[in-house]
C-alpha cells in the first residue's frame, strides 16, 4: 500500500468502524480538463485505491463505497459501457492487491443487472478475498437505498402472507436481518466529495445517526489527507443517537 503520513492519525482520537464514502465528481474532474468523462472514471478508480489504502492504515474495519447507483443506468449508454467496463477490469486486475493487503471484498447491489461475465467476477473475487481481515470493503454497485428498503419490506410482507412471521414480529430488527447490509454494522461517517450535500440514495436507513462530512474536492483528487480531515472532524462530534446530554 501507499504510504498515508503516519502522524496525521495522531489527532484523531476517535477513528469511525465504519466509513461509507460517496465518490462524486468523476464527470466535472474531466470536464474541467477537457478530457472525456470516460477518464474521470479511471482517475476515480485510482482515487478509491488511495481510501482503501487510508481506510485500512486509519484503522477502519469498514468501508462503503459508492461506485454505480440504481440512476446510474439511466445516462448515456457509452457511459454506462465505460462504467461496466472499468468494473469488470477492476475485478479482473486488482483482486490479487486486496488479497495481499488483506481487504475481504463484499458487493452489495443488484448485480443481477450486470452481465453473466460480470456476475461471475463478483462472485470469484469475494471468494478470492474471503479471507481478509485488515479491512472490510463493501462496493455499492446497481444499488439504491430505497429499492433496498422496498426489497426487504416485500421480503417480509411475503414472511407474513406465508404465516412465517406474524405482524407483532416485524421490528426494526427484522427489516435488517433483510437488507443487503445485514450483519454489516452501520455507518458511522459518511463522506461526499464535489461539495455536493446530500445522501443521493446510499444507505438510507444505515446512515440514521451517522455524522456527515461534505468535502469541496472532486473525487478524483481524493487523497489519504482528505480522509484524515474527514476522520479528525467525525472525533470532534458530540454523537447522541437521538439522546439529550448534559
């Protein structure tokens, strides 16, 4: 892995278990270069192996990244190609780094949307990386934080019609146990990049108490430093899941 500067880390006290990342700005990094949006993409690849590399010198166990959304099938179909494509090189290529850093790959998503080819990769590289325990790496790939809850729901509403689970049952606990996350703890820092401020659909119902951090920088330059100042503002913040102190 990359060197992180190991002194950064002295002042933050508090190092989240889980950070979920929102990696936005591929397509304005390109734009702003007059290079194709085909290139932002491939500089926000390099950008997700520099949080993985922080991630796990930090000391988190998790991270979320936010790679492709449910919308994202909507854009251009070049797009969308340049987007699979890249995936399925990713899978192809990298698999064997996670594997020596130690970096258990988990994907959470629709993946059935993806092509067999691509199916495949996925499941092969989660097995490839069943192993690793320095760093739990989810990737939202096809994912959207309503089509989830509205899975689980139907889930649970077919439980019910079964005579499986009676109404009394369903809990907050119960819809967990069916999101895509389940046993997975949740969030908590979430981080956007591009200074856009909003969740855009990414885990909804597990970011509930998570602290939000919105930095003005495009994804593609993001960097370990980024990820400190993330990490030293989440250990300044009073959490109080919804409790009055003091």
């Amino acid at each position: 892995m990359s060197a992180v500067p190991e002194q950064v880390f002295a002042g933050a006290p508090v190092v989240p278990v889980h950070v979920g990342i929102i990696m936005d700005g591929n397509g304005r990094w390109a734009t702003a270069r007059g290079l194709p949006r085909a290139m932002g993409h491939r500089a926000g690849a390099e950008a997700a192996r520099r949080a993985i590399e922080g991630a796990a010198r930090a000391g988190v166990g998790w991270l979320t990244l936010f790679a492709f959304s449910s919308e994202n099938w909507r854009r251009p179909e070049p797009e969308v190609r340049e987007l699979t494509g890249l995936l399925g090189h990713y899978l192809r290529h990298e698999v064997s780094q996670l594997v020596r850093d130690g970096v258990r790959l988990r994907v959470i998503g629709d993946r059935g949307r993806f092509g067999p080819d691509t199916v495949e990769a996925i499941h092969q590289a989660e097995a490839r990386t069943a192993a690793g325990t320095r760093l739990n790496l989810n990737v939202a790939l096809s994912y959207g934080g309503r089509a989830e809850i509205a899975a689980a729901a139907r889930a649970i509403a077919q439980a019910v019609a079964a005579g499986r689970v009676s109404p009394a049952e369903v809990d907050e606990a119960l819809l967990e146990q069916h999101l895509a996350t389940s046993g997975i703890p949740d969030p908590d820092l979430v981080i956007r990049t591009s200074g856009e401020q909003r969740l855009s659909n990414f885990l909804l119902w597990q970011s509930a108490y998570a602290e939000l951090v919105f930095l003005d920088v495009l994804w593609p330059d993001f960097t370990g430093a980024h990820l400190v100042t993330a990490i030293e503002e989440f250990s300044r913040r009073e959490r109080r899941y919804g409790a009055r102190l003091g």
